[in-house]
C-alpha cells in the first residue's frame, strides 16, 4: 500500500474523531463551566480552528480521491469522479457555507439586526456541521472498506 493509500484512508477516521470531539465533547463543555459569553467566546474561537482544519483536510482529502479516481479511470475500472471526490467537496461546502459565509452575520443577529435571528443562523451553522461530519464519517467508512470488497460490491453477478 503506497503512502498516498494510507493518507487517504488514515485522514478521513481522524477526521471524524475531530469533529466527533468538537461537536459533542469541546463545544459543550465551556457553557457547563464558564459565564455564557465567556463560553461563547472559548467556543467561536473552537469552531474558527476547527473551520480551517476541515479547509485543509477537506481539500488533502479532494486531491487524494482525485488522484485515486484517475488512477482508476486509466486502468479502465471507474470514471475520473468519485463518489469520494463528492463526498470531500460536500465537506468543503458545509464548511464553507457552515462557518464562513453564516458566521459573519451572527453579531448583527446577536444585536437584533440583519434578516434572521441568532437562533436561526446558529441553527442553519449547525446543520451544516452535522451534514460535515456525516459526510467524514462516510469518507471514513469508504476508506475502511477493503479493495477486494469495495471492488465486487461494484460488479454484477454473470448470469
């Protein structure tokens, strides 16, 4: 197995184990322990490291899958975009759209400004951190998969 193979089923595992522990482990904890906008202020700071690693796991992950669907393609056994590549750029959208086009709106929602209220901003960023983490972990699990298996699953049975 060349270097390139282990990343790319090794980065996708850890991966879900650091959004797993943000979203249900970091995330929480200050607002058990600290004034809300203390905590408040601990978890924006979370979620903005947690944003650019997902950019560049997101976009390590896209390069591999590419590369992997082109090796396919030119052994004639898949077409130059996979279900793996669509995964990684789902991954880069909610992220995109999760943390970097939602958070900017969030204090003017705090001040009563701006279209929608924090509640529903922060309820849209935090579907889109779900449906991230849904798509790592199924990053994860493709990557688990073993050749052989991930290979006969896509082939028909002769008759």
């Amino acid at each position: 197995m060349t270097l390139l193979e282990r990343a790319r089923r090794l980065l996708p595992g850890l991966w879900a184990g650091w959004l797993l522990c943000v979203g249900l482990l970091a995330t929480p904890a200050p607002f058990a322990l600290l004034a809300r906008a203390d905590a408040g202020r601990v978890v924006a700071r979370m979620l903005a490291q947690e944003a650019y690693t997902s950019l560049a796991l997101g976009v390590g992950l896209l390069v591999l899958e590419r590369l992997v669907a082109r090796r396919a393609a030119l052994a004639g056994r898949g077409a130059q975009f996979s279900v793996g590549m669509a995964l990684a750029l789902g991954t880069l959208f909610c992220t995109v759209a999760g943390y970097f086009a939602i958070q900017p709106l969030l204090p003017a929602a705090r001040a009563g400004q701006g279209a929608f209220s924090f509640g529903q901003l922060h309820a849209v960023s935090t579907a889109f951190f779900v449906v991230k983490a849904g798509l790592v972990v199924a990053l994860a699990w493709r990557a688990a998969t073993p050749p052989a298996a991930a290979g006969s699953a896509t082939r028909r049975p002769s008759s």
